[in-house]
C-alpha cells in the first residue's frame, strides 16, 4: 500500500508525469514489438 501512495505523490510533480509517460509509451512500442508480425526475410 506505501508503494501505491509514493506513486501517487510522485505523478502529481511534473518530472513524475514525464517519467511516467516514457515508462507507459515504452512499455507499449515494446508490446508492439514483441507481438509484431514477422518480416520475410527470404
């Protein structure tokens, strides 16, 4: 539960939300990556 609120406080600073944002839009690409189809290489 602590680590839920330090998480909490640290989105209401701005430097927070950035940090957040680059952790969720790389958490995605790499989905994306990992569950993209696969080029032919032959």
């Amino acid at each position: 539960m602590g680590a839920i609120l330090d998480l909490t406080e640290l989105l209401k600073e701005p430097a927070g939300m950035i940090g957040a944002l680059v952790i969720v839009g790389g958490g995605y690409y790499f989905v994306k990556w990992v569950f993209a189809e696969p080029n032919d290489e032959e």
